[in-house]
C-alpha cells in the first residue's frame, strides 16, 4: 500500500499544530518556573535581612543582660562579704580555736 501525497500533507500538518501546542506548554512551564525562582529570591532576601536586624538586636539584649547579671552578681559579693565582716566581728573568739572540733574516740 502506498502512501498517497494527501495523507502525507495531512500528517506533516498535524504534527507541526501538535509541536506549537507542545512549545506553548513548554513556554508556560518555564515562564511558571522562572516566575516562582524570582518569588523565592524575594522571600530569601527579606528572610535573610530579618535574620541579620534580628541578630543585631538579639545579640545587643544578650550583652545588657549578661552586663546586669554581673552588676548583680557584684552587688551580692559585695553584701557577703560585708555580711562576713559583720559575722565575724560580731561573734565571740574561740580560746581554743580550732582544735578541739573534731573528737576521735576508740571503745
């Protein structure tokens, strides 16, 4: 059976209308791609920008914190110690100092 020029023109049409068709949804596709790497850029970018303010103002309340812990922890020292003297002083001296305290005795 032989091919007869009129199905030949026929097929070669068809075939050109199903490659415009498929080039068009190509085209969709990689317009559809390229506009959603262009969104996460955008996203990626205010991301990173809130990262970096966020750091900034995280690492500046650390620091205050850390700097009233210490003036704290000054402030207690300091009442301890001024606690120590007063004890101290305040308390009668042992005559007999230390010895004495720790008695050892075999049966």
């Amino acid at each position: 059976m032989g091919i007869r020029p009129i199905d030949m023109q026929v097929v070669v049409q068809k075939s050109v209308e199903i490659h415009s068709a498929k080039q068009s949804v190509i085209n969709k596709q990689d317009t559809a791609m390229q506009q959603s790497q262009g969104e996460t850029k955008t996203v990626v970018n205010e991301q990173q920008h809130t990262v970096t303010t966020t750091e900034e103002a995280r690492h500046n309340a650390i620091k205050d914190d850390q700097e009233q812990k210490n003036h704290q922890q000054q402030k207690k020292q300091k009442n301890k110690k001024s606690e120590n003297d007063k004890d101290v002083s305040d308390s009668p001296k042992d005559p007999f100092g230390k010895e004495g305290i720790h008695f050892d005795m075999k049966v």
